[in-house]
C-alpha cells in the first residue's frame, strides 16, 4: 500500500510537470536562434500536431512535433519560429462581478431598429438551410493555426495549410501603405474576468485602440465591459458562445455558436457585433472558414502570440515587453489575454515601447481597406 501512494504521488507530479511543459493542445513553439541567414522553410511538413509546448527563453533547441514525447533536438540556425495559441481547456479563475449595475441597454434606449435582430435570425436560417451544401466541403483540420516568428522584424509567416486569404481569413494586414506603420491589438475573452478594466484604462490613457473578442459566456458576466469597449472606441468582435471547438460540430451547432452570441450582445447592448471572428483554440477548415464568411464575418488569426492565458501559470515578469521587443513587425496582429496579470502588468510598458518605435495602433477593419 505503501509503495502504491508513493508511485502514486510521483506518477501525479510527472502528469503536472507535463502539463505545465507542454501547455495546451495544438500549438507547436520553436525558439531557435537568429544568425543574419535567409528565410528557411519548414522541415516538417504535413504533419498534424495535438500537442503545445510553450514558449522558453532559450535560443539554441527546439522539439519537433514527432518528438514531442521523447526529447529535444538542436534547431539549425534560421531566423523562422513557429507557434499557435489557445489551450485545449483553458484555467479559469475567480471573477468579480462588474462593480457597477449591468446597464441591460435595450436597442430601444440606443435607438437600434428591431430589424437587426430580424436580420441575425435570416442569416442564422439561410446558414442552417444549406447545411447539406457546407457538409460537402472539406473539413480536414491538419492542425490549428501555426505561423512563423522571425527575429528581424519582417512580416511573420504562416504554415497554413490552405490559403485562409482565399476563405475571407488574415493574420497580418499585408498591404500596409508605404511609410506606415501599424500594429493590430487583438484581446480574447473567452472567460469573464475583472483584469479587463485595468486593460482598458490602459489603453485609455495611451488612448488605443484595440479589438476584442468576446464569447457569451464572457458577456453574461461582463457586459458593462463591452458597453465601455464600444463607447471607448474598441471593437467587440464574435469569439462564440462556449469557446469550444467548431470543427467537428455539425451545421445547425456552428450556427448557434455563431448567430447566439451575435444576437445576446444586441439584446444586452443595443450594439452589434463587428465582423470579425476568431475561432477557440485557432482550428479551421474551408468548411468552416466558407460558413463564418458567409455569415458576414472574417476570421482573424494571429501573428505575435504567447503563452499568457493559463492565470496561475503566467509569463515571468518582464517576458511580455521583451517578446514584442524581439518579434514586433509591421502589419502584426498581436493576440493577448483578457485574464492575464502579465498583460495588465506590462501592457503600459509595451505601449510606450511600440510608439517609440514608430508604431500606431489600428482597428481590424482596415484589413478590408486596399
């Protein structure tokens, strides 16, 4: 009995310290070092990764995906990392409730017609009415979203697996004009929670502009927040009901996920939705990048990212600022956490970092702009 509890205890200590070196499923992390040489390509290619190991401060290996439960291997020497966001079940923490009444605006008291809701409710019918032509198309998922970093500043590459710019997608804005220079503050809040204030008055006082995700669950919980994102300038954008994977969900559910949200933050708010959307934990697939856009959105992936949205395991302090010193580009979109402390910690510092180094801050809708 006695030999059992101690393998036991060792056996649970193994499983947390693989939990807390791998992080969440789905993202690949390479940190690898950055001698002056040309881009290089993927040595991997085509296959498919379940497992996330997150980022270190080390330059010099990496873990390849088929190796991720054996050991580490050296990385050549290229400027490119690669990484996808989003864990599998993400930590939740202790909210407070908005310290103010939730104001319940109704779309009588912004003066909104009646009509929007009418016009969600059309376009959640049309989507669910051609359910057997979305289920035609193809729904592989090789892996969720995965981009490659680089240390001299260049624009970030992908390793999409089809052309998400062909399915109404982007992670970067690449037609910034000429002499310009922009970065895209993306926060997803996913799970209520009282660090979005301290976020705001932040981007307040630097008076930012920045875009937000929000699920309904965020939402039930924290509309007074979404109110004072819309009334401050930020966008509100879809990020689901449950923030639960939408690939293997049929039709009828991805509508709900979808057109739900949509609907309760116009009842709440009296606001709608910007169009943009960002699916949890990065997947996609044609089929399910054709019936986003079709029902009037775009989906928005993610060009600077880090591990910063397990609250209890957050990034040691200083690590933020440095890791937009290091991977900080032109046409970024950056994608940060509502619930982390190291985002309400440094967001100040990286702010005043950015625009010194020339940067603005803009909104996701010029990615429509040529």
């Amino acid at each position: 009995m006695k030999r059992n509890k101690i393998a036991a205890v060792i056996l649970l200590g193994m499983m947390i310290n693989s939990a807390f070196a791998t992080g969440c499923a789905g993202e690949k992390e390479k940190e690898e070092t950055a001698p002056a040489e040309p881009f290089s390509m993927r040595a991997e290619s085509g296959t498919s990764s379940t497992a996330k190991t997150p980022e270190t401060e080390s330059n010099t290996s990496s873990v390849k995906e088929s190796e991720m439960t054996s050991a580490s291997v050296t990385a050549p020497s290229t400027e490119e990392t690669s990484a996808t966001e989003e864990p599998t079940e993400p930590e939740t923490e202790t909210t407070k409730e908005p310290s103010k009444t939730d104001p319940s605006i109704s779309p009588s008291d912004t003066g909104a017609s009646s009509d929007t809701l009418s016009e969600i409710r059309k376009l959640r019918e049309k989507i669910t009415g051609n359910a057997s032509y979305y289920d035609s198309l193809d729904n592989t998922m090789k892996e969720s979203w995965c981009f490659q970093r680089k240390t001299d500043h260049s624009v970030s590459g992908s390793y999409e697996f089809f052309k998400i710019k062909d399915f109404n997608g982007a992670y970067i804005n690449d037609h910034v004009p000429e002499g310009d220079k922009v970065i895209y503050l993306t926060f997803d809040c996913g799970y209520p929670s009282d660090k979005t204030v301290p976020i705001l008055d932040t981007l307040k006082k630097h008076n930012v502009k920045a875009s937000f995700f929000v699920t309904k669950m965020y939402l039930e919980k924290c509309s007074e927040y979404a109110v004072r994102m819309k009334e401050e300038g930020h966008m509100v954008c879809n990020h689901t009901v449950t923030h639960s994977d939408l690939v293997p969900m049929s039709v009828d559910q991805i509508a709900g996920e979808i057109f739900d949200v949509a609907e309760y933050f116009y009842e709440k708010t009296g606001y709608t939705l910007d169009p943009y959307f960002r699916t949890p934990k990065g997947t996609y697939t044609k089929k399910l990048m054709t019936i986003i856009s079709d029902a009037g959105y775009k989906t928005v992936f993610w060009s600077i990212a880090y591990n910063d949205y397990t609250p209890s395991a957050q990034p040691e302090p200083g690590y933020v600022l440095d890791h937009f010193r290091t991977y900080h580009h032109n046409g970024a979109i950056a994608l940060m956490h509502n619930d982390s402390q190291s985002n309400v910690n440094e967001l100040d510092a990286v702010l005043t970092y950015l625009e010194k180094e020339g940067y603005r801050f803009g909104l996701l809708n010029e990615l429509e702009e040529n």
